[in-house]
C-alpha cells in the first residue's frame, strides 16, 4: 500500500490568526534585494509575525518574518520592499535546492548570526513599533550589538555578585606549605627464581646416571695474571719465574721428537689415516687466558707447550700434561689491548714476540725471566708478525697499511707503505726468502719482493682481488701453495709456479672451495694454517654443527679438497684458531672463551 506524504506542520501559538483572505493575494518578500514569491501560512497578532513558505522550495525553509519583511504584489507593496530592501536577513542555509520547475529560482544566502546575539524584549518590541508608523522609529529604534553585549555583561555579573562564587572559592582553598611532601614508595621485593642444578652439579651424567668416582670435571677458572705494563725492560715475579722454569724444564731443541717419528711428506691417504685416530683426551684441555683468544702458537720443542693471547692483552702459558698447579698454566699481562700477533724466533726458540693493538711489540725471552719492548709507536696498531727462517729480521703489519721491518737487537724498524688498509697476516715464501705475501682489508692479497722494498709506495709483484675482506693468506711451508680465506665463504688456492697476471683483477685462482666463513662479531676471523710436515694440507676453524675442525689436502694440479673432519664431546663451540705441531701429530685448537683443545692420537 503506498505511503501518503504529509506536511510536517509547525507550532501553533495561541496568538495563531486564519489568514485566509493572505492565501488569495499575491505574497512576496524580499532577500538580497529580490522578490521572492512566497505563500503565508499563519500568522500572530503580539508580536505581529507571518508563517511564510517560499514557493518552489522545500517546506524545511519555511520561517516567520515581521510584517515589514512581507508585502503585497502592488505598486506600494513593491516601493516599501525596494526601500527596506538592504535590511533583509539570511532565512535559512546557503545550500541550493532544486526546484520542481525548470525554470532557475533564486537561492537565498547565508550569512551566519554572530553567536553573542540575544533576543532581547526591546528587540521584539522595536519589530512590532516599524508597523506603526515612521514617527517613532527615533523612540524605540533596535540597540546595537555593542549595547546588548554590554547589557548582558552587567546582568552576569549581576548574578554572579548574588551568588557570591568568589567568597566561596576562597573559603574553600587551603594555605599552602612550603614544605615538600614526598610518597614513600613501597619496598620492591626481589623476585627469588628457583636455583638450576645441572645434571653435572648433581653429580650425574647427560644420560641421568651416577658419575664414576674417577670422575674429573673442567676448571673454568683461568689463572691469576701479574700485569706487566711499563715500558722498557718489565721483570716477573718471583714465584711466577720459579714456575715458567719447570714448565721449560726439557723444552729446548727439536732433534730429539717424543713419541716417534712422523712420516714426512706422506699420500694423502696416509695422512688421513693418521688424523682418524686423533681426539681430545681429559689432560688435553684447559682454560689458558679469561677473554677471547686472537692469537697461539706451539713452542717449537719436544715438549707440548702452548703460548695463547686474548682480547685483553693476556698472554697464557700451558705445559700440556702437566698436573701441578693451576694445570701446567701460568699468565702475564704484558699488553693493554688484543694480542694480535705470537712468534718463536727461529733463530733462539726461547724467545717469544707479541704484537698488540697498544702498539707495542715486546719479547719474552724465558732464559732471563723478563719482558722488553722491542718497538712502539703509539699511533699504530701491530696485527701479524713473520720472519724468514733462520734469519733475525721480523715483519709486522700494522693497522695502517704499513709493514715494519724491524731489527729485534738494535730495536730499530723500517716501514714500508703497502696498504691503504689494515694488513691481517703476511706470510714468507720460504723457497724464495724475499718474496712475501699480505692479506687486508681492502680485499686484495698482494705478493711483494721484500728487495724492492722503498720508502714510498711500492708497486706489488702480483695482486688477487677478492670479494671481501681478506683475513689470511699463507705459503705452504715448501712455497708451492698459496691459500687465502677471506669473508665471501671460499677458500682460494694458487700454485705459486703458475702465476701469471691476466685478468685486470689478478692471477684466477687455481682452486676454489665453499667454506662458511661467517663468524660474526663475537668470533675470531678464520685464518688457514699449513701442516709443517705436510706441505699440502692446511686446517681452518668451521660453523658446521656439530662442532668441528676441518682439514683440506691439496693435489698437484692445486685443486682443494675436504680429506677430514675432527669432532669430539669436548669440542661444543667454534674453533676460530688452529695450529699443527712442527714436528708431532699434534693440532691445537681455540675458542672464543679462552679454552684451549689439543688433538693427539695417544694422550700427552
């Protein structure tokens, strides 16, 4: 059934008059200086007031207006509307309807009523007085807005003073102190988690069994270090003196080799078989230093001793197999940063090379129980030190990109410019004396004629170009290999006989091999280290889980491979440093919590 529409009809007042005889006259009112044509649909007598709507447009438009504002379509109506034409105000908002005609009709405009405007009685009243006639216009003409805002003014107040707010809010406020109040806070109390007892603190194995009574479990407390940090000539201490003695009890020359003969220069095969039966045994691990190991090396005697340097600038000493105090480990402070660098003179194997990022270069010599620096230079850092073997002369490389030339009896050094970067590792060709390579930051490893050397920049025999930062580079001990490791996961391998320079970015490598490198921050950079005895294989630290060493061999055309891996329950962390013995099966391995791991067939 369809929906009849009504017209929503307005208020009706009391005062509300038929305006019948309106409804057949033609009605017009004026806005905006038009007249608009207009129906009326109620109107009051006090005030005297007329319901219009507007013809052609919505009903919701509809509105009163005073008997000036309408007037009737004749000559008079249409001159007074002329006249009274500029006091017209906006009926109703500026939006446009559409009429139900065609043709165009006039919209009325808005403009807004200030907010401060009050209907006041005399406003009404001067309305009703505009019909009476033009005389009293003067009498009672409408106020302005200035005097109704200060008419409203004074009646607020007015009321506000009978009120009487402000005696109340003085009543009310307090007298202020000027003391400060402070809140206690209440007393946190400390959340107690329950103790965690291992199965190994409880006495019991991984597997929840009891522990034999031979049971030994690891120390890992590493021993008191005497800081040694003065320049010049740096004595030890008495009792530490007294123990770096019977640790070197036995340990000179390296004729004499315990444990048999090594078979030198073996196949690989053999080789293999040999370091199949290698492990870690219960003497042949030890915490060495506190912090993480940069740097170690094997004591070139018959008796397994291991020098290691940390972060710090510890330096530890481990007769391994000993069983005496503080498991065969003595410790120094010689150095105020990482010791980047440790070196037995091939020349006195009792004397031992730091180098440091403090910038000092010391010895240790164990015959005479004392430190002395050899050079320093406080705005350098030294990483790796080399020398040829059976000669006095050592090689430093520095943060800067320099290489010292330093002579350890006159203790005077030459620097060579060969880096616009940090040098890591330089390594000495051994079946060429002068000819050494360098490893650094700037991606590149460079092989140098140490008699070409001069004090400006010296262009490099041979230049390989990496992907990244090259972290080593080492000779094989017969001079034939050259291996780099570097931070784009491959291991690079070159026959030093073959190397001709054809491509803009370097001799192409012989070999390569996929080596996860990536050790992060918090690890020490891997570095490839040759066997001694076996001038084709070389070990490096490895990410593989579980926790592993891994050993390469190399044939004569100097293609790599993968011939072992070392695991062991001992081994649960990344081995970043790795050193062969000279001259026993014997592997040093180290970690980043300054725990040292030596691997040998039968126990030391």
């Amino acid at each position: 059934m369809p929906r009849i529409k009504r017209r929503r009809s307005s208020a009706r007042n009391s005062d509300e008059k038929d305006v019948g005889e309106l409804m057949s006259k033609n009605i017009k009112a004026m806005y905006d200086g038009k007249l608009c044509k207009v129906e009326v649909l109620k109107m009051t007598e006090n005030p005297l007031l007329y319901l219009v709507h507007y013809v052609g447009w919505n009903s919701r438009y509809d509105q009163w207006l005073p008997e000036s504002k309408v007037f009737i379509s004749d000559e008079e109506g249409i001159a007074k509307g002329k006249e009274n034409a500029g006091e017209q105000e906006a009926p109703f908002p500026s939006k446009k309807l559409k009429s139900s005609s065609k043709s165009k009709k006039v919209k009325p405009k808005i403009e807004p009523i200030p907010k401060e405007e009050t209907v006041t009685p005399g406003k009404v009243k001067s309305i009703k007085s505009e019909t009476e006639g033009e005389e009293k216009n003067e009498e009672s003409r409408e106020m302005t807005y200035e005097e109704q805002r200060l008419e409203n003014i004074r009646r607020n107040q007015q009321f506000l003073a009978m009120l009487n707010l402000k005696g109340a809010a003085e009543a009310a406020k307090k007298p202020k102190s000027n003391k400060i109040v402070r809140m206690k806070k209440p007393p946190t109390r400390e959340r107690r988690l329950p103790k965690r007892r291992s199965l190994r603190v409880q006495g019991l194995s991984s597997d929840g069994k009891k522990l034999p009574d031979n049971f030994k479990p690891l120390s890992n407390s590493a021993p008191s270090y005497e800081r040694i940090r003065e320049e010049g000539t740096l004595e030890i201490s008495a009792s530490n003196k007294d123990y770096l003695k019977e640790l070197m009890a036995g340990s000179g020359g390296t004729d004499n080799v315990e444990g048999g003969k090594v078979e030198i220069g073996a196949s690989l095969m053999k080789y293999a078989e040999r370091m199949s039966k290698m492990q870690i045994f219960d003497t042949g691990l030890v915490k060495v230093v506190k912090e993480r190991i940069y740097s170690a090396v094997f004591h070139p005697g018959p008796k397994i001793m291991v020098a290691a340097g940390d972060k710090r600038g510890n330096l530890g000493f481990w007769r391994v197999g000993s069983k005496g105090e503080n498991n065969g480990v003595v410790g120094f402070h010689p150095h105020g940063n990482v010791i980047a660098g440790l070196h037995f003179s091939d020349v006195d194997t009792n004397k031992l090379y730091s180098s440091s990022y403090d910038g000092h270069v010391r010895m240790l010599d164990l015959e005479k129980q004392e430190f002395s620096d050899v050079i320093t230079d406080s705005e350098d850092e030294f990483y790796d030190i080399a020398s040829v073997k059976g000669e006095r002369p050592l090689y430093v490389s520095s943060r800067g990109g320099f290489v010292y030339k330093i002579d350890p009896r006159e203790k005077k050094s030459e620097e060579y410019a060969l880096h616009d970067n940090k040098i890591f590792t330089l390594s000495f060709n051994q079946a060429k004396p002068h000819e050494f390579c360098t490893a650094s930051l700037d991606r590149t490893v460079r092989i140098w004629d140490s008699r070409k050397l001069t004090e400006k920049r010296t262009k490099p025999v041979f230049q390989m170009v990496h992907g990244l930062c090259v972290t080593g580079a080492r000779y094989s001990p017969d001079g034939k290999y050259l291996v780099s490791c570097n931070n784009d996961c491959l291991l690079r391998i070159w026959n030093t006989a073959t190397i001709k320079n054809k491509r803009p970015n370097g001799p192409e490598p012989n070999s390569q091999v996929r080596h996860d490198t990536r050790t992060g921050r918090w690890l020490t950079k891997f570095k490839c280290e040759w066997d001694p005895k076996q001038s084709n294989v070389f070990i490096v630290g490895s990410m593989d889980r579980p926790r592993c060493v891994e050993i390469f061999g190399v044939n004569d055309d100097a293609k790599a491979s993968r011939i072992m891996r070392l695991r062991d329950d001992y081994v649960g962390s990344v081995q970043s440093i790795n050193v062969f013995h000279e001259t026993r099966d014997v592997i040093l391995s180290a970690n980043s919590s300054g725990r040292c791991h030596v691997w040998s067939s039968e126990e030391i």
